[in-house]
C-alpha cells in the first residue's frame, strides 16, 4: 500500500504537478471524443466511452479534488530500442482525507484501455507502463491502468441514475431541514429521513427528494452499493 503524503512535504509536490494538459483531444471520426461538465471548472475531455465514463465516476466522488487530461509526457525506450514519448490520459488529484492528522493521498496517474485492448497489447505497452510507474513513483504519485471492470461498475449505473433527480425541483427548506437533522444524528438510513420528513404519502416524494439531495452532494452514500430505504446517508465534510 503507497503510503500517504504528509501536508509538510505536500507543497514541493504540489509545485510539480502539471497544470495544463500536454496535448489537446483532437476531434476525430473514428471514436467517441466530447467533454464531460467538471464542477465549476472546465470542461474535462475523453478519447473514448470508457474515458468518459472514468471521468464521471471521478465527477461524483468527493474525494476528488481534480481530474487533469493528457497530464506529462513521459519518454521510454520500447522493446527494439526505439526511443518514444508515451501521454498517460489523467492525473487525478485527491482532498485532505484527515485534517487532523495531515494526510492526503497521493495523485493517481491514470492509462484508460478496455480489458480486450491491454491484454492483446500488454507485452508492447509495458515498457511504457513501466516506466510510467517509476516516473510516477519518483514524484510521490502512483499509476494505475483502469479498465471496464474497475470504471463500469455498480457505482457508475448508479451515479446515472441519481443524475436524473438532479434538477429536480423542490423546496429548499424542505432540503435544508433534512440535511441539518442528518448532520446532528451523523449518518441514518434512507427509511429515518421518510419516516421523519416524508410521511404516508408523501413517501415517493420524499425519496426522489433525498436522491435529489445526493446528485446535488448535500448528502453523501456508498454509491457502490444498492440504493433504497436501508442506504445509510449522511452530510459530506464540509457541506
């Protein structure tokens, strides 16, 4: 297990991590490419479905502070000899997971390929792969190469599910009163918040309410597990 950064050295770290992407995406007939909506920040591109896909789960997570595309350039030697530059896809970035204590995990540096692809190519792709891990590693990062079975999980279906409620319209006090009343009691489940806030009939108000709730990260939840009166909810640190 790499272990965390300490926020005494985070500074010099921080000061190496590439603001702006090497390249850009071009557009291109072949694959899918576009923009995924980032927050109040730019817009952050993909080459692909599975890159888009990668970059919403990251969207949804609130431990991830940034998600930067086409991060470094990193040059390798390939098998027969022939010096070459490989373009990891993402870097992403994390927030303070403990305050307290100082910590914070290091930068993911990310290579998106299906499962088809990296296993067909692995042996040409590796010395790359290999010197992205010591390249990574050298700046106190680590490297990761995700594919659908890590990106196209339970949590993703449910992060589109939960984007359908988030505009949905409804009373700010309403959302307010239930967000204060699970911020005293630190974590409940789904059905308390019916119980309480969304009696008798208002029951199938009051769930789309609280899905509302968490599109919009008021409320946070295991998004990986099933969602439905017995999901514990509770409010983000910070919100």
């Amino acid at each position: 297990m790499v272990a965390l950064k300490s926020l005494n050295s985070r500074d010099s770290v921080k000061n190496s991590r590439p603001k702006r992407p090497v390249r850009g995406i071009p557009i291109n007939t072949r694959h899918v490419t576009g923009h995924v909506s980032w927050r109040e920040s730019e817009p952050i591109p993909y080459e692909s479905p599975l890159e888009r896909d990668f970059v919403l789960r990251q969207e949804f997570s609130l431990a991830v502070s940034s998600v930067l595309s086409q991060p470094c350039k990193i040059p390798f030697v390939t098998h027969s000899g022939r010096h070459a530059v490989y373009t990891p896809d993402y870097l992403v970035t994390y927030t303070v997971s403990d305050i307290a204590l100082g910590w914070e995990p290091p930068p993911l540096l990310v290579e998106v390929k299906s499962k088809k692809d990296w296993q067909e190519n692995w042996r040409e792709w590796s010395p790359k792969w290999k010197t992205a891990r010591r390249y990574a590693a050298e700046l106190g990062w680590r490297f990761k190469i995700m594919d659908e079975s890590r990106i196209r999980t339970s949590a993703l279906d449910n992060i589109a599910f939960l984007k359908e409620y988030r505009d949905l319209d409804v009373e700010r006090e309403d959302s307010d009163a239930i967000v204060a009343d699970v911020r005293d009691r630190g974590a409940v489940k789904v059905d308390y918040v019916l119980a309480k806030h969304f009696p008798g009939l208002y029951r199938a108000r009051g769930i789309a309410h609280i899905w509302h709730l968490i599109a919009r990260r008021r409320l946070d939840c295991d998004v990986g597990g099933d969602l439905g009166d017995m999901t514990e909810v509770w409010v983000p640190h910070g919100c």
